[in-house]
C-alpha cells in the first residue's frame, strides 16, 4: 500500500524516467508533415438522404481544409441538432454535436480560449434562427472570430417535415396542415440588423460559388455567417429550382458595384424577392471579442506584474472592501 501511494504522488515525469512506460515522441515539424488528403480528414459516412444539398457543402469543407493545409488539431467543427448538424461525426477532427441551439455559445468559448484554431459552426435554418436565434444575435453583435455555415432548406427535415423559421408563406407541413400563415425570417435582414461583420449568400447547387464564400468566410477577421440554400429533397424538393439555372431558374450574383461596407446597401439587396441576391452582403472590419478580450487581460497582468500570486489575491480582497 505505501508503495502505491508512494507512486501515485509521484509526477508522471519520473514515473516514466524510472519504468519507462511514457515514451515522449517529439511532433514533427510542419515542413516535414504530410498535406492532409480527403481520406485523412474524412470519418463516417454521412447519413443523409441521397441527392441532399448538405454532401455538397461537406466535401467542399473537405477541399477547403485541404486547399489551405490545415492540420487536424488546428481545426474545430462545432453543430447543433438537425440533418446538417450531423456534421462533426463525418469529420476527422477536432469537434463536437452539441444540444440544439446553443452551438454559438459553445464554440464561442472554444473561439476565446484557443485563438490559434479555425472554429467552424455548421446549422439549419431551425437551429440558428428558432431555438438558437437569440444566441445568433448575440455572437453577430459581440463579433466573435468563427465562421458560421447555415445550411437552409426551408423546412425541418430530421423531424419529418414541419414548418421551420424560412418556410414560405403557403407551405404545407405536418404543423401547418392549411399551409403556413406565418411571416417568414429573411435571414440577410436579420444578420445585418444583429451586427454581423461578415455576411454571404449561395447555394449547394453552385459548388464554385459556395467555395469561394467559404474561403472568403474564413479569411475574415470576425464573426462570418453564410447563408446556404441546401435543397432537403425528401420533404421540399423543388424549394430553391428558382436559383438553379439547370432548372430554369436564375443565379443572380451581387452586382460588382455594389459596397460591401454599405449597411443600408445590404438591407436594400436582401429586400429583393425569392431567390434573391448571390454574393457578399456586409463586410467590415472591427474589433473581435477576441481581441478585446486579450487586451483586458493583458492590461491586467501588466498591472499585476512581478506579484506573488497570494499578492494578487489580497489586492483584490481589499478592493472589495
């Protein structure tokens, strides 16, 4: 028994010094590394219906992850509930499903500890804009560095069809068996009213398109949000034929003149009418959270430099007095 505790109360350093079960590998150096391949980065296979927009923007996360070299413990995917919520089980990284609605405020957190990562959220329209619509305002207004991927499909599909936050006036569901009475959200209003700094529109059935937002998306330093009409084929197929021109419909980009630094500019574009405007919305570059955050703290310690740490402790039960 002593010699147990004896061995508990030792450090795992000289643990494996004396037994030599802890072998320290030293990592290897970035250059020396092997560029991560699809086959790395890919896990389970995804569960979602065949012909579903969400395997398109999946495989772009993929490519995208690959086109920018980054490596697995440098990258976070981060969701809610839902069918495109899935997204943290088909990647081969660091992640996590969290409860529904709440996935912003986690990977906030994870966002304000650990700045070195590229912290992605994936969503449908009910998870960011129902339940987690408050959270969503929130994160726009404190301008948290993460890129948030909305996956929008009009309609809550993992619970068999019910009128979701962007359902359109008329549709019919399991919760509006007379068709939907309720004024839907438009979501590049609500994004540019809450303070996003970075807001995009595209479409699963654009691949090119959807890439180049993400890039761009992740470039930006400050709270990303992308709007991606991503089709659920199983309980509204059809939904987005108006913004596909294979099928007669039309994909209208931001014109070029348009200023992405113009709020009332982008209020104005998102007024178009159904399928709307393609593009970047809102771009402005302002302090992050982030930044705020590591300048209070870093005035804190210069404040508290060279203290003890019981020092620290009594200044601060003496301001209380």
């Amino acid at each position: 028994r002593q010699n147990v505790t004896q061995r508990m109360s030792e450090s795992s350093s000289n643990i494996a010094e004396r037994t030599g079960d802890i072998v320290k590998v030293p990592p290897l150096a970035d250059e020396d590394r092997q560029p991560l391949k699809k086959k790395d980065i890919a896990a389970d296979h995804p569960t979602w219906c065949p012909g579903c927009g969400d395997f398109t923007v999946l495989a772009l996360y993929f490519k995208l992850i690959e086109r920018r070299g980054i490596w697995h413990e440098k990258v976070t995917t981060i969701a809610g509930i839902g069918c495109s919520s899935r997204f943290p089980y088909f990647v081969q990284a660091h992640g996590v499903h969290y409860i529904h609605g709440r996935a912003l405020p986690f990977a906030t957190g994870v966002s304000m500890s650990r700045p070195d990562l590229h912290v992605f959220v994936f969503g449908g329209d009910g998870d960011a804009f129902s339940i987690g619509g408050n959270h969503l305002n929130h994160t726009a207004r404190k301008n948290i560095k993460m890129t948030y991927v909305i996956m929008d499909n009009f309609v809550y599909g993992l619970t068999k069809k019910q009128t979701s936050p962007t359902s359109p006036i008329g549709f019919k569901s399991k919760t509006d068996v007379l068709g939907a009475k309720d004024r839907p959200i438009n979501p590049m209003k609500q994004l540019v009213a809450a303070g996003a700094s970075f807001i995009a529109r595209t479409t699963a059935t654009n691949p090119k398109h959807l890439l180049d937002i993400m890039e761009k998306a992740m470039d930006h330093d400050g709270f990303s949000v992308i709007e991606c009409l991503s089709e659920c084929i199983e309980f509204y197929a059809g939904a987005f034929d108006a913004s596909n021109p294979r099928k007669g419909g039309e994909f209208k980009e931001i014109p070029e003149d348009h200023d992405v630094t113009n709020e009332e500019a982008a209020y104005q574009l998102a007024a178009d009418p159904f399928p709307g405007y393609f593009g970047i919305y809102y771009q402005e570059l302002r302090p992050t959270k982030n930044s705020n955050e590591a300048e209070i703290i870093s005035q804190a310690k210069e404040k508290m430099a060279g203290k003890a740490d019981w020092e620290i402790l009594q200044q601060t039960f003496d301001r209380m007095k």
